[in-house]
C-alpha cells in the first residue's frame, strides 16, 4: 500500500484529502505544519517512510516551502508534491528548483492529484 505524508493547515483541508485518499487506497498519516513534517521525516525508521509527501506551500510555524528546504539539506528524497493556492507563474519553477517533485495548484482536479501522485510511486 502506498503511505502518503499529508500536510496542510487547514483541518477541513487535511480531512477532506485524508478520508478520500484513504478511500481511494493510500495508507495516510497528517501534519499541520511544517515542523510537524520536519519531524516525521527526522523520526523515520525502517520501512515507515512515506512514499510521497503531500505539502501545503503556506502553513504556520515552519512553511512548507521550509520545511521542504530543510528535509532536502538532510538528504531526505522522498517525493514532495507541493499543493498551494498562492501561487504566480513563477512559483511552480521555484518550487521545483528547491526540491519539489511538483506542484498542484489549489483547488485541485482529483483526478489530477491522483495521477501526479501515481507518477511519483
């Protein structure tokens, strides 16, 4: 089964991604932050590791955009999408240039998260 590390701080958000992810199949774990995913990432041991990780660019405490810095500077490679509704036309470039695997402007087609997800297990 395919684990996905969700991260987003808006809860209606992260439950909605959660329950139809599941529903669709992904074994799913949350975070609400940037620090959060930080420390999931750090805490990893063995086969725990998610597949792809699910990342909201502007979160609270540690953005997703850092928190995607800092886990590429520990030489974590998972698959990072960034999902965001606060991007311009140069962001997704940026996005990419920093690590990300890409990036899937909110709101979302699912059947476009699905595919981009698929892509990258």
């Amino acid at each position: 089964m395919t684990r996905l590390l969700v991260a987003d701080d808006s809860e209606t958000v992260l439950l909605m991604l959660q329950r139809r992810l599941e529903a669709t199949g992904y074994e799913v774990s949350t975070a609400t932050d940037g620090v959060q995913v930080v420390e999931a990432i750090e805490s990893i041991d063995g086969g725990a590791a998610p597949d792809v990780i699910l990342l909201d660019a502007m979160m609270p405490n540690l953005s997703g955009v850092d928190a995607l810095k800092k886990i590429r500077a520990e030489g974590c490679e998972i698959p990072v999408l960034i999902i965001s509704a606060h991007l311009d036309a140069q962001e997704p470039e940026r996005m990419i240039a920093i690590g990300a695997s890409g990036v899937v402007p909110k709101p979302f087609e699912w059947d476009e998260l699905i595919s981009r997800i698929e892509e990258l297990t």
